[in-house]
C-alpha cells in the first residue's frame, strides 16, 4: 500500500511541474511583441541558416577599446575587444524598414557562430550591469550579433634587441565545430574592419602597422575559417635610456675619474673602482627584474651593459697594473738606471766578442808564419829534436773558430731576450695614467658608435 502511494504522489507531481512549464511558456509568448512570435514560430536555433543550401558567411569586424598589458615575461597581451558579427538568416526575414533591437537576454533563442579566440590563455564576457550583447535584426534577415570581451592572447616575442626591438602579435578568430563546408568567415570591410588603433596610447609601445588577413585552419577532423588580425608593435626606448643607458654610461665615466688621482692615494682609488663595480652589478641586475629569467636570448641591454662593466672593471685592473709597476720602479731615475745598466751590460758582451775575435785571428796568424828549423840536440844526435808545439797547432786554432760562433749565437740570442724584456717594462709607471686618460674613452666611443649602429639600422 505504502509504495502505490508514493508512486501516486510522484505521478502527481510530475505532471504539475509540467503544467507548470507549459504555462510559463505561454507567458513569456505573451510578453513577446507579435513580430517576434511570428518569426520565432517553428524557428530551430540548433540548426545553422542554409542548412542545405551551401556555407553561412559570417562577417566580422574589430574595434579594440584597450590593450591594457604587455608582458614580456608571460609573452602575452591582454585587450578588451568589441566584436561584431554579421551573417544573413533566411528564417528571420519580415516585412518592415526598420530594424529590430532585441534584449541580448534573447539571443538563446538564436543561432550563433561558434567563434573563439585561438591562443587565448584567459577570456571573459562583461556582465555589467547586464551581459554586454546586442542584438539586431533586419528586414531582410540580416544580424548583427556584438560582444564585449576581455581576453589574454599569447604572443610570441623575439627579445635580441629589447628594447629597441619590435613585436608582432596577433588576433586569431576560429570557428569551433563549423568547417568551411558549413561556415565561411570574411573580414567586413578589409583591412578597415579594425578600429581604435589610432586613439589608442600605451605605456611603452607605438603601434607602427597593421593589418587583416583571411585563411584556413588545418586540423584532423577538417578545415576550419580563420580571420587573422596582425599589428606591429614598436618600443618606446627613451624610458630605458634615463632608466638604464645613461646611468650605466655615467658610472663607465665616473671609474675613469681614478685616472686623474695620485697613484699614492690607495684608497681613493680603489674606493672609486669597488663602488663603481658594485653599482653597475646592482644596475644589471634591477635591468632584469622585468625580463625572462629562462630563455636563451642575448638582449641589447644585456650586451650594453656587459661592455659597460668591462670598462669599469678594466679600470680597477687598470689601477691594480700601474700600482705593481710603481712598487718596482717607485721613480723614474731608476728606470733610466736601468737603461744605462742594460747599456753596459750590451757593451760588455761586445768586449768579450772582441776579445775572442782577436785571439782567435792571432791564433790563425801564427799558424799560417813558416815553422823554425830544427836545431841539433845536445847530444850531437842529429834528427833527435826536442818535440815543438806546432804539432799541437791546428787542433788549437780550430777550438777558438767554433767558440766564436757558438758565443756569437748565444749573444745573439741574449739580446733578443733582453730586447723583448726591454719592450715589456715600463719605464715610468705614470705613463699607465696618461695612456688610459685617452684609450678608454676613445674606446668607449668606438664601441658605442658600433652598438647603436648594430641595434637600430641592422
């Protein structure tokens, strides 16, 4: 007994949900103006206009009320969009010369295009104070379809010469489930179906050009429309050149300071290379709070400011070489000692080849006078002499000859040695300052003629 009437009670309330659904329909009909009623009456939104009669052409175009953000570490831009579409339905078609401004709460009732945003990694419809839609119906079965959107689109950047690089991103608009057999896209009016671009201001960027493009995505389950709007961004670089470029050149300018210093005063020197090193790596490293940590790029600012450390540090080396050579030789008399030292030591090694030279050519003319006749021992044996030195001679006369060129090689060697050592010392090491005084700007300047030439024109 107990289960028929639960049955019974859930029969019963069944059927008056139902009833209660007829008449809710009833009423909203009533609400509906009779045009309305009229063209809604056997209206299908799940089917597509031209069902069986060829692709629907949907035309779009863009007006773009904000880019709010660029980011550079995300490789993404967030903009908010008005979008339009455009396509005809035969089965909205009334007789009439004005248009029909509808509710956007009524566009349920209708069949849409299934459009998104490819590479969208975030997007929404704005809903106050209501769902910001429109729609718009004309006579002749045309509708207007618009939304407000919100969205955040991935744009991929090449950063090699951040900051004075340039970006193009893109908005691609796609239709979901509708391939071209049963949807075409088309760009309303060319390349004029986007607007706002021209009273659009960023914070670091200029918008250079842009333009629209029509084609086909290719995927497994078929060919898709695409509408693909393109614009080129340009960096504005005077906020990096008060932020980065002139601090980083005023600090490479600041360490050549030390060279007009005394290279008694130790500590003002060092105290000028140190501080500078530590401010130009503090500068390096706020210059790349803002960027990628995790890519492979090599950027323009990065480049700058490596030769700008470079110099620095090659500065503080600077000191550090000029201070060793004034440990060695504290004044230049010594170095002119040294000179006058190296002077008699060349002019002693000539003695000593002059002196060999004339032995060696008294050797030779003894040898070549004719030899003494013998002379009869005392014995009265003639033939019986005793023996004479020139036996000996030749071998004597040949040793000098092949010391002689032996000691002339070695010299010869020597003063190539002492020539080259000669070259490498520093005879006063206040030189090192006058020389650096004009070499590290020069140099400065060179490297920066190449740097901007390189970054802008190539």
């Amino acid at each position: 007994m107990t289960f028929f009437s639960s049955l019974f009670a859930l029969l019963f309330i069944s059927r008056f949900l139902e009833n209660s659904l007829l008449s809710a329909e009833v009423k909203e009909g009533e609400i509906l103006p009779p045009t309305i009623q009229k063209l809604m009456k056997g209206y299908n939104k799940y089917l597509r206009p031209f069902f069986d009669n060829g692709p629907v052409t949907v035309g779009m175009s863009l007006d773009i009320a904000s880019i709010d953000t660029i980011s550079e570490i995300n490789m993404d831009y967030t903009a908010t969009i008005f979008l339009r579409q455009r396509w005809t339905d035969e089965r909205l078609v009334f007789e009439g010369n004005k248009s029909l401004s509808l509710d956007g709460r009524l566009v349920e009732l209708l069949w849409v295009p299934d459009t998104f945003i490819v590479d969208s990694k975030k997007s929404f419809l704005h809903d106050i104070t209501v769902e910001n839609r429109l729609i718009r119906i004309f006579p002749n079965g045309t509708v207007l379809y618009a939304l407000r959107i919100t969205t955040t689109v991935a744009c991929n950047m090449d950063l090699t010469k951040y900051p004075m690089d340039k970006q193009t991103c893109t908005l691609q608009l796609e239709s979901w489930g509708y391939n071209v057999n049963d949807v075409m896209f088309y760009w309303a009016r060319g390349n004029d179906s986007v607007s706002g671009l021209d009273t659009l201001r960023l914070a670091q960027y200029t918008i250079e050009d842009h333009y629209t493009s029509e084609s086909e995505a290719v995927y497994e389950t078929g060919n898709y429309p695409k509408l693909i709007f393109h614009f080129e961004l340009k960096r504005s670089i005077l906020y990096f050149i008060l932020e980065t470029y002139v601090p980083s050149s005023l600090l490479v300018v600041l360490s050549w300071v030390s060279f007009w210093i005394s290279q008694s005063s130790v500590p003002a020197r060092i105290c000028i290379g140190v501080t500078t090193v530590l401010t130009m790596t503090t500068l390096m490293m706020g210059a790349r709070t803002s960027l990628p940590n995790a890519n492979c790029f090599i950027k323009a600012i990065d480049v700058y400011l490596g030769i700008c450390f470079s110099f620095i540090f090659g500065a503080l080396i600077e000191y550090a070489v000029a201070h060793f050579c004034t440990l060695h030789h504290p004044d230049c008399n010594n170095a002119l000692m040294y000179g006058h030292h190296m002077h008699e030591c060349e002019e002693e090694m000539n003695g000593i080849v002059t002196t060999i030279a004339s032995n060696s050519s008294r050797l030779k003319r003894r040898k070549d006078s004719p030899a003494p006749a013998p002379t009869p021992a005392a014995g009265g044996e003639p033939g019986l002499a005793p023996s004479s030195p020139t036996t000996s001679e030749p071998k004597t006369a040949e040793a000098p000859a092949e010391l002689l060129s032996r000691c002339a090689k070695n010299i010869s060697i020597l003063r190539k040695i002492l020539k080259s050592i000669n070259c490498c010392h520093v005879e006063n090491p206040h030189y090192i300052d006058n020389y650096s005084r004009l070499t590290f700007p020069l140099s400065f300047i060179l490297v920066n003629l190449l740097y901007w030439t390189y970054y802008l024109y190539f």
